[in-house]
C-alpha cells in the first residue's frame, strides 16, 4: 500500500521490453544500419504513445533519467539569475531544492503558502506574479496527501500573463486525465515507475509552439533528445515506458473507480474503528487511490516498524532518508503531533478488499498498544492538561528543575 513510492512493473510492460535488452539491441542514434534503426523506430513509438496520453505531439517529448532529472532541466534550463519563478509550499523536493540553490544565485524564488486541505489558491497565483516572474510550477497532484490541483485555473493565468507554466504531473499521470493544450501547459514532468513501468526513465513535455519554449539543457554531449538531453537513449526502458502509458491511460477510468471503492473502504473502516483518527488533506479534491491519516496519540515510525508485512510510509519516499517532519503537513499548518502521527496509503492494481480488511485489523491493534503506552495520550482521554501528563511522564519537571 505504498504506491506513490513506487510500482511493480506490469507482466506486459516487462514483455513489451525484453526484446530491446538482447536481440533488439541496438543504439537509437546509429543511423547506418537495421539495428539502430530497429531501436530508433522502438523510442519513437513509445514518443508517440505518450504524447498521446497528453495531447502533445511527439516530437515535444524529451526522455530523461526520471522526474527528477525533468525538474531540475525546467527550473536550471529557464531560469538565471534575476528572473523570478512561483512554485507552492507543497511541491515534491525535487522542485524545491533546485529552487532553493537557485536562489541562492541571484534567481527571486516565491513560495506560494496552501490551504489546510492543501489547495493553491489561483488568485495568490496571479498577485505572485511580477514583471520578473520567467515560470510558475506547481505539480498536479501531492505525493504525499493526494490533492489534486487547479491546474487549468493557473494555466490559464499563466497564459494571459506571458508566464511559463510548469507542472510536476508524476502522480497524476495515468491516474487522471491530463491534456497539455487545456490546462495551458508548457512543460509537464512525469516518469515511469510511478505507473508501473521500470525506473530509471522519466519524460519532459516541452512545448514547441504558441509559444515554443527554449530550454539551456543540463547535459551537453552528443545533441541527443532536441538538444536538450545528450546521452544514449535506454531503449528497453523507454519502450516499458511507453507501454506502461498505454496500459494506464486505456485502464484509468475502470481502474481508479476500483482503487476508489478500495480507499473509501479503508477510510471508513478506519474511521469507525479507531477513534482519533484525523485525514489530512482535501476530502474529496484527491487522488482516487490516496489517503493520509494521523492516528493522533502515536509515532508514525512506530506504526511502521510494527507494520513490517505492509508497506506503508509517513511521507514520501524521496525525504525518508532524511529526519525531519514532512514539509506537506507543515505547510497546511498542522501541528507537531499530528505531522509525526501520519500515515500515508498509496493503494494500487494488485491491492484487494481482503488486503484492505487485514491492514485495518492490523492497525487497530498496533494503535491501541502504542495509545495505552503513552501517558499523554491517556492524560489527554481523561481529560488532564498536557503540562499534567508531562509531569507524570517527566517528574522532574514538577520540581523545576
């Protein structure tokens, strides 16, 4: 249940890949014979199909390393320093932290602050924006709450006002429809192992026309991609790629009906069976096979490690590695015990009523030991102030010491 993190790559996209790892191994850029063009003619498939899933031409489609690797091409190939660029308090790391070493070299990062359900408000969009302001990005839809963004709305500010508009769409991808051309969309990032297709290999949408976006690229050697990407093209991944997009966006409606019933069963049984139980995030503004929740009275690092046969996460797996509270949470303005107590599903398409069923069974019991362990959150049941509970927990503190 952790599959914002990450997807087993589909049996048919691994079959669709095989060939181009042995007797299809050619290089995409040999032009002089069968074998390359062999390979050429596999990339240039997959361009199509996924250009197709959002209504963008392939010759618009630009293949990297991963979403990531896409990011960091928008924000260090469009901005220099002096120009002025939007993004939300909630975007993936791999947004804020290029925006933050830019910054540092001269380039005006806003930080556009969200609602409590985790909403960007299209008309702080629009007073953000300056004579300066080169690009806004803000990603469709939240790894870690679901939220799904108005991304038309801002697009479209972002048009009327001559502005670059940039969205993460990694979650949103192959979940949700998406069409470049509506929602005013001049650069979209996206990757394949969130659809379950291989890692390794992710996409940039780059808009070629009205108006077309240039782009200083971050790899330089050999003009791969348009100029923009140098380097061999990994044709085996490329090809799941394309074919994890297929299968997504021609499963996307009966698929996210299903993961919807899936999430709303674990909501409300969750909800019913254990109480202090808050969501986090939009109620219904989500991704149909997210939900975050905080089992007020415990630690989400102990939840988890008492959960080893599930896989579940306290945010997202990009920032794990790194101790501190989930920059998402902070930023819809909860507080410390509600951020530390939350736990996110990601539900997918091997997931079933029964899995659903058994993490609640499991949770129940793992959230009621770690409560009547804790003297604060007893405390807080009867009714005591927190400063009582801490005295109980702490006695030193009553002496004041």
């Amino acid at each position: 249940m952790d599959h914002h993190a990450t997807t087993p790559v589909d049996p048919r996209v691994l079959d669709a890949m095989l060939p181009y790892f042995s007797e299809k191994f050619g290089n995409a850029a040999s032009r002089t014979h069968a074998f390359g063009w062999e390979a050429e003619d596999a990339v240039e498939a997959a361009r199509q199909q996924i250009a197709e899933a959002i209504g963008a031409l392939p010759q618009e489609i630009v293949f990297t390393s991963g979403a990531t690797e896409a990011n960091n091409l928008v924000l260090k190939g469009s901005l220099t320093p002096g120009s002025h660029v939007i993004v939300s308090a909630i975007e993936h790391r791999a947004i804020l932290d290029p925006a933050k070493r830019l910054a540092a070299i001269g380039v005006d990062v806003t930080i556009l602050p969200v609602s409590d359900e985790g909403l960007v408000n299209p008309d702080e969009v629009a007073s953000a924006i300056t004579e300066r302001t080169k690009l806004i990005s803000i990603m469709t839809a939240n790894n870690e709450i679901g939220t799904i963004q108005p991304i038309r709305e801002i697009g479209q500010i972002a048009h009327d006002r001559g502005v670059i508009f940039h969205t993460d769409a990694v979650q949103a991808i192959g979940r949700i429809p998406i069409n470049v051309d509506d929602a005013h969309i001049d650069l979209l990032s996206m990757s394949a192992h969130k659809i379950y297709g291989p890692k390794g290999v992710g996409a940039l949408y780059v808009r070629r026309k009205r108006p077309r976006i240039e782009l200083i690229p971050l790899i330089d050697g050999g003009g791969h991609e348009h100029g923009l990407r140098s380097g061999t093209l990994p044709v085996p991944l490329i090809v799941g790629f394309g074919r994890a997009v297929e299968i997504a966006c021609v499963e996307m409606g009966e698929e996210a009906t299903r993961e919807e019933g899936l999430r709303n069963r674990l909501k409300e049984q969750i909800f019913a069976r254990i109480p202090d139980s808050e969501l986090n995030g939009s109620a219904t503004k989500r991704l149909p096979n997210n939900l975050n929740v905080s089992f007020m009275g415990t630690d989400s690092e102990s939840v988890l490690t008492d959960m080893r046969d599930v896989a579940l996460s306290a945010g997202s797996a990009c920032s794990s590695a790194e101790p501190e509270s989930s920059h998402v949470l902070r930023a819809l303005g909860y507080k410390d015990d509600r951020i530390k107590s939350a736990i996110r599903f990601g539900l997918g398409r091997s997931n079933t009523k029964e899995e659903v069923d058994t993490v609640v069974a499991k949770l129940v019991v793992i959230i009621e030991r770690l409560r009547s362990a804790s003297p604060l959150y007893r405390m807080k049941q009867q009714g005591d102030t927190p400063v009582d509970a801490l005295r109980m927990e702490h006695p030193a503190a009553s002496s004041g010491c």
